[in-house]
C-alpha cells in the first residue's frame, strides 16, 4: 500500500536560505530511492519561509529506507536549528489513480 508524507517546515528567523538548501538538497538523493514515487519540494506563496515536501513512497519499508539514508540523517542532524517540521504520514482512503 503506498504511503504519503506531508512535511511542512517553518523556518527560522534569518534561517529561510539554509532551509531552501538543505531541502533542494534532499530531493535528488531521495527521488532516487528505489520505493520513492515522488518528492516534491513546495514553498508557499504566502508566506515565503514556509516549505512543504510531498512525498510518496510505495511502502512502509520504503519509507523506512529513506529515513536510513545518509542524505535523510544529515538532515535530521542540521533540520533542528533552522526550522520548526510537522510530517504528516498518511495512508490512502480515496485517492486518484
């Protein structure tokens, strides 16, 4: 069953440039994982320190794998300082083909 992540991240005061890097620097490594389906990297027009990854990934091993990785570790060790995250990990009820 394939499984979305939604993680919005806020970011800190005067920490908006390094968020921006640090993600776009997520989203080849993580594209490339072999149960990854999408990685999109959003930022919201309304308010510009604001990002959303939308993630798809075709299982709970997947995503398992992807937190594993070292692009996704690094991130966990740099993410604290510079932004406030809330992941959402969803399962599908109704979704479009």
């Amino acid at each position: 069953m394939p499984v979305k992540i939604a993680a919005i991240l806020e970011a800190k005061p005067g920490s908006e440039q390094a968020l921006e890097s640090l993600l776009r620097h997520l989203v080849a490594p993580s594209r490339a994982e072999a149960g990854n389906l999408k990685y999109d990297l959003w930022q919201d027009s309304a308010d510009p320190k604001r990002f959303v990854l939308d993630e798809l990934y075709t299982d709970e091993a997947a995503i398992a794998a992807h937190r594993a990785s070292a692009h996704f570790q690094d991130y966990v060790k740099r993410v604290a300082d510079i932004a406030v995250r809330t992941a959402y990990v969803c399962h599908p009820l109704d979704v479009a083909e």
